[in-house]
C-alpha cells in the first residue's frame, strides 16, 4: 500500500520549510515536484553523457543516443505503445496538440469538422480554432449537472464532417474520467480520427493507448514527476508516418537539396532540432518511479484522498465542490469555491438590479493566498478553461490537486485552513 509519508522522502523539496511551516503541496494538476532519482538521471546525463545523439560517431554520443532510444521506449511502454517509433518527444501536452492540430489541419478544409468538449485546457482548444480562418468548424459537446459528458449531445454532434474529435481523459478543473474507450469507439464509427489529451491522466492512472483505441495521446512529462521541457506526443505508427512534418530543420530530413527535402522516418520526422536528451531522460526516470510504486497504486490513492475530501467538506458551511461524486468516475482533483461566486456577465446583471452577491462568498484568488499562510500550495483562477467556468457560471474556482505525497492529514489541515480563513474573512 501506498505510503505519502514515505514517498514524501523520495522528494528534496520536501525538506524545505517556508516560514517554518513544511510545504504542503496540493496543486500537482499545474505541475509535480520531482523525486531525487529523476533529478540525479538528469545530473547524471550532464556529468558523464552529455553530446549531441544521432550523429557524433564517438563513444560519449552513441551512449547518449542509446540513453535516449532507451527513454523513448520506456516511455511509450508505460502507455502501453506497440512500437517505441510511435513516440514523439515534444516540449508538453501543448505542444503535441499544436504539433496534432497543425499536421492533421493542413488536410481539412472548409466546413470539415472537429469535435471537443466544454471540459477542455485551453490547448486542447485554441490550437484547432487557429483553423477556423480556412473555415473549419468547431464545435463543443456539453456536460451534464454531475460535471460528466453528456453522451448524447456527444453523439448528436459527430457527423459526417466530423474529421478530428479531441477529448480530454481527465478534466483538469472536475476531475471527470471520461471513456475514453467508448469515445474512440464513437468516433472511428464515423471515421474521425481519436485524440486523446492525456496530460491529466497518464500521470494517474493505468493508460494503455492499445486498448483505448486512441489515434493520438498527448501528455506532459511535468505534471508525472519529470522534468519541465517534455512530453510526449503517442501516435498509431501508420498513421504518424502519413501525417505532414510539423517543424523543419536538422534531425528531422532524409535528404534535403535547394529543390527541396524529404523526411526522415517517424519518430524522428517529428523531432526537428537538438532534441531534449537530458529531460527525455528524466522523464524516463520518473517512468520508473511510477511503475515502482504501481499506477493502479496510484489511482487507488487518489481515489482515497477525495473521497476523504468529500467526507471533509461537510464540516464547511458553505463551500460548493465541483465535479462527478462516484469515485470511478474522478480523478484527484478537487475544485470548490467558497460561497457563490457568479460569472462576470451575471455579477454585472446582480449589480445593475442592485442585488447583493452572497455576504460569505470568498474569491478563489483570497482563498487561495490565505490558504498559503498556512504553507498549504492550491491553485485558483480559470485554469485554463474559461469555456467551463462560461458553462459552469462562475469566474473562477479554488483547486486542489492530489497526488503520490499528499495525505489525508494534509487534507485536514486544507480544511482547518479553510476554516480559520473564512473566520479571518468574518463568514
Ligand atoms: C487537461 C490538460 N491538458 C493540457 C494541459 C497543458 O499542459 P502543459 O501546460 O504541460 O502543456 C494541461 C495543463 O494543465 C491540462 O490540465
């Protein structure tokens, strides 16, 4: 069984004490703090590897290039990938939806479709609407009360146009899982092609790509105990090799001559320029941290940390959670508000027929800043999915955000904390 006290151990950071107070860390869907061995692997590789891979015909570089192969494949293992040439290292998630959006956009053309939802980061957004000038359509599948996708309006708006569907596993704001399996079934029954953004869910849980059926995976090194700086980008090898290179340079041409160039083979058609070798090894190392505890470990533990934070949030008059209550449905992230905090275009309409917003709401900003003075780290704002604050009718939310290090007795100081905040706030 997962023990946080022990693992906490594993991480430097840890040992740090901000105005004396030992840093209780609850925003891991932003990012998470790094156990020793991947810092050493990352050391390691500068101190006794570092060149440049793929090219130098000398010891240092083959070795290197080998540590880095290496990582590829231990990394596409984890998600279940068949060939480690379906592994594109990228910077993060980001980056492989804009890589994915860019490569698959130069084939649509007007009034072709891509399908997301209302639950999606704003990259896994913003990238598809840069297609919107050649007249590509996107539209939005909407959630349900719970905070879950509503499936039939899923279903409703895939349609023959429907070209690309994109669909976050895990929502970063409701901790919503979403069926990814039944998704991509959905989706290739009307032969679009299946993205899946996994940057909240190949951090935590068990994720195998073969058996989802997804076309593409996107996720962020960061946010799984790597380092800042990578990620990857998993596709169906067939289906990589046809797509059109995103970026050109070095690493990523067959041949190149003032007519013109063709591209190397996949993965390394996706990977122009010095790639990211030391972080790619990191990542690597975290790979192995994980698959030591376990990722079915992992999910179980999160799972008990909100439903001990569901169990909690009954003690606080007034606090509103966000998201899905049945546990194999949500992740570990929990997003609340104290009190009512209104969208902007209702706040607007409150105040113009005077009516007063709830005496004991507490902005997510306040919430989160006097939480800090208890040493406890939780993120507030739009976290990057304005859509769902728009549908959800609210400015903004607090989040906090579970993972291998966090305990239920740091969940109790969270509430304490809350509690003594709103008193300061005189609620
Ligand atoms: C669901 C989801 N997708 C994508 C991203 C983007 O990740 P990154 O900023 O590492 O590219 C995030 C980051 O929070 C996320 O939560």
């Amino acid at each position: 069984m997962l023990n946080p006290t022990k693992v906490k151990n594993d991480f430097p950071i840890f040992r740090r004490k901000i105005d004396g107070k030992e840093i209780i860390y609850l925003d891991n869907a932003a990012t998470t703090q790094k156990p020793k061995s991947v810092i050493d692997a990352i050391k390691d590789y500068y101190e006794n590897f570092n060149s440049n891979v793929h090219r130098g015909i000398y010891k240092l570089s083959e070795e290197a290039t080998d540590m880095y192969e290496k990582a590829r494949k231990n990394v596409s293992d984890f998600i279940g990938g068949n060939d480690q040439n379906g592994l594109v290292f990228v910077r993060n998630a980001t980056e492989a939806l804009n890589l994915l959006a860019s490569s698959i956009g130069q084939s649509l053309k007007r009034d072709d479709e891509v399908l997301l939802t209302l639950m999606e980061h704003h990259s896994n957004i913003v990238p598809w609407q840069f297609l919107m000038g050649k007249g590509v359509k996107i539209k939005y599948a909407d959630l349900k009360e719970d905070g879950t996708l509503n499936m039939e309006d899923f279903t409703s708006k895939i349609t023959q146009h429907t070209k690309v569907v994109s669909v976050t596993h895990v929502s970063n704001v409701l901790g919503t899982i979403n069926d990814a399996k039944e998704l991509a079934r959905i989706s290739h029954e009307k032969e679009a092609t299946f993205i899946l953004d996994g940057a909240q869910s190949v951090p935590h849980m068990p994720v195998d790509v073969k058996d989802i059926d997804c076309d593409y995976v996107a996720f962020s090194g960061h946010k799984m105990l790597g380092p800042m700086g990578i990620g990857g980008l998993y596709g169906k090898p067939d289906l990589l090799s046809k797509l059109p290179p995103y970026m050109g340079g070095g690493e990523m041409i067959n041949t190149v001559t003032t007519e013109g160039s063709t591209w190397a083979d996949i993965p390394l058609k996706f990977e122009a320029g010095t790639p990211n070798v030391a972080d790619a090894i990191g990542l690597s190392a975290a790979v192995d941290y994980l698959k030591n505890i376990g990722m079915k470990e992992v999910r179980k533990h999160e799972s008990e940390m909100i439903l001990y934070a569901f169990q909690e949030e009954k003690y606080m008059e007034n606090l509103k959670s966000f998201g899905p209550r049945s546990l194999h449905l949500r992740g570990g992230v929990y997003s609340f508000n104290i009190g009512d905090i209104p969208s902007f275009n209702i706040q607007r309409e409150l105040e113009a027929n005077s009516i007063r917003i709830s005496r004991a709401s507490m902005h997510p900003h306040d919430v989160a800043s006097e939480i800090d003075k208890e040493g406890i780290a939780i993120r507030s704002g739009h976290h990057c999915a304005m859509p769902l604050m728009a549908r959800l009718d609210v400015q903004a939310t607090a989040r906090a955000s579970f993972y291998i290090y966090n305990s239920k007795e740091e969940i109790d100081k969270l509430f304490i904390g809350l509690q003594n905040a709103t008193a300061r706030f005189g609620h």
